[in-house]
C-alpha cells in the first residue's frame, strides 16, 4: 500500500506549532515527547472534519490522512492560517505507508528498532520513519516516510499488505476512518476518540473545543462507536434500526466486520441492517458505563 491511500500534508514556519494547537484536538505540546499522536480536526460546532496523525519531521509538522481528504483539508486549514508565519502543502508520491503483518517484515522493524508495542497506537521512530500499531487481534504495523529515508534504512517490505487489510484490522481494534460524506456528522466522543487518546482536555481552546469540553465535563455521550458483526452483505452507509426504530448508520465495514455509531443504551443490543442481524462485539478498549 502507498501515499494512494493516505497522504501527508507538511507544515512548516516559525508559528507553525501554534496554529496546530489551535486547530487539532491534540496537545502539540506532547508531540516532543512522542513524536507522533492521534488527532482531529474539529469544525466550530465541534464535529470531525478529519481524523489525522500529528508527527514531527525535519522541517516542522506533518498531518498523516486519508489521500482522498488531503488535497481538501489542506485547502481549508489554509484559510485559517491569517498572518501567522504558516506553509502547508501536501508531499509528493515519495512519501509512503506501508502495512506490514508478516513475521519476516516485522522482524526487519526489530532490527532497525522500529518495532512498536502492542497496543493500540503504539509507535516508534527511527532512520527518519514512524512504525504505529493498528493491529490488536492480529498483527499490523503501519510504516511511514520518505521513499529516500526507507532506501537509507535499507528497509525493502517483503509482502505489504492491501488496504483491505488495514481496513479491517482498524475496525477490529475499534479504530474509525471518516470519509467522504461523513465528514462533520460526528463529535470526537462519538467515534471514541477521547478513549483513543486522541483528545486533550488540558489544552488551550482550539476549533470546536467549547462542544467537545461540555460533552467531557457534563460526563455523557448518548451515541458512541460501537463494534458488530453480521452474517451479511452490509456496506457503509446502510441503515441500523432496532426492529422499530433507526440506530444510526454504518461508519466503516470489512466483511463481516464492522463500526458504527449508535445509541450508548443500545450497546448489546442485536441490530439489524436491511433485515439482516449485526450482534454486538466486545471494543478491545473500555467504553464508559451507560
């Protein structure tokens, strides 16, 4: 898998920190320490335009998201820059993902030290690249950079894994991907992004962090991203209702696997999808109390 699926947008300038901070749901404070977080990109009202990884580069900052969204995302967060000292642009084709499962690929992550822990969003950095943990039921790495860093590392992926993969890997580890006409349906809670890490609650304000501090310290979400699974044809976008009424509808799907966004007090409840039943799955994180 290349950059045809996710894309890196690179920002540079002297208040290039500043204007993320006051963008992304993310501490760009705490990037120092880890060199890459999770995050969001929230309009004012406080719903996900994009999901995105913060990581540092050699020249400033770099937003890692789906190819599809960063020729647009870019485009908007530009417009917010004003006057502030800010660059942004979307890299060119050198820069890569690659989704590795095998033993043989993992052990080359071990020799270069770039091999990252087990759980979800874990990462390590090294000869310029950045190796995160997708997988939790079965093993999946994602490693980024430039083409030339990899050549440098002497790192050659012997089997990457299709998108279709990672897709599902995602979903098994209750991680979601907003796309196309989903963008701005969904606060970060709904999605769990606060359990993903990928929401501070100790910054400063940034975009739509009035909507999202309220729903934190009012101590509820009445919909959250739930985990099922179904024995049928189920794709993104289809209907869930209770028998009755509408549940939302799905977010991301891969095979029988899927993520969706409905009702906290219908958390183990059996749903249905076109008439076909999707039965409740266990997160691989804990959800909060109903």
């Amino acid at each position: 898998m290349s950059a045809e699926v996710y894309k890196l947008i690179r920002i540079a300038g002297s208040d290039a920190g500043e204007f993320l901070q006051g963008q992304l749901t993310q501490d760009m404070e705490r990037l120092a320490q880890t060199g890459s977080l999770p995050a969001a990109w929230c309009n004012p009202k406080g719903r996900v335009i994009s999901l995105l990884r913060i990581l540092m580069t050699d020249d400033g900052y770099g937003l890692v998201l789906p190819a599809s969204a960063a020729a647009a995302v870019c485009e908007r967060l530009t417009i917010y820059r004003l006057r502030a000292d800010v660059s942004l642009e979307v890299a060119d084709a050198d820069w890569t993902c690659l989704i590795l499962n095998t033993g043989e690929d993992l052990e080359q992550l071990e020799k270069l030290d770039l091999r990252p822990g087990q759980e979800i969003n874990a990462c390590r950095i090294a000869h310029g690249l950045i190796a995160v943990n997708i997988g939790i039921e079965e093993q999946c790495v994602e490693l980024m950079g430039f083409g030339a860093d990899l050549e440098k590392a002497g790192f050659q992926a012997t089997s990457p894994a299709p998108p279709d993969f990672l897709r599902g890997a995602k979903i098994r580890a209750g991680i979601p991907e907003i796309l196309g006409d989903q963008a701005e349906k969904y606060t970060p809670h709904m999605l769990n992004l606060d359990l993903l890490g990928a929401v501070s609650f100790d910054k400063g304000c940034y975009t739509g962090q009035e909507v999202v501090a309220r729903t934190k310290f009012l101590g509820s979400s009445k919909r959250r991203l739930m985990r099922y699974r179904t024995g049928g044809t189920v794709a993104v976008g289809d209907k869930l209702t209770d028998g009755e009424k509408d549940a939302g509808r799905v977010l991301n799907v891969s095979g029988e696997d899927l993520l969706a966004v409905t009702p906290v007090e219908m958390r183990d409840k059996e749903l249905f999808v076109n008439g076909v039943a999707v039965t409740p799955v266990a997160m691989p994180y804990a959800l909060p109390d109903s």
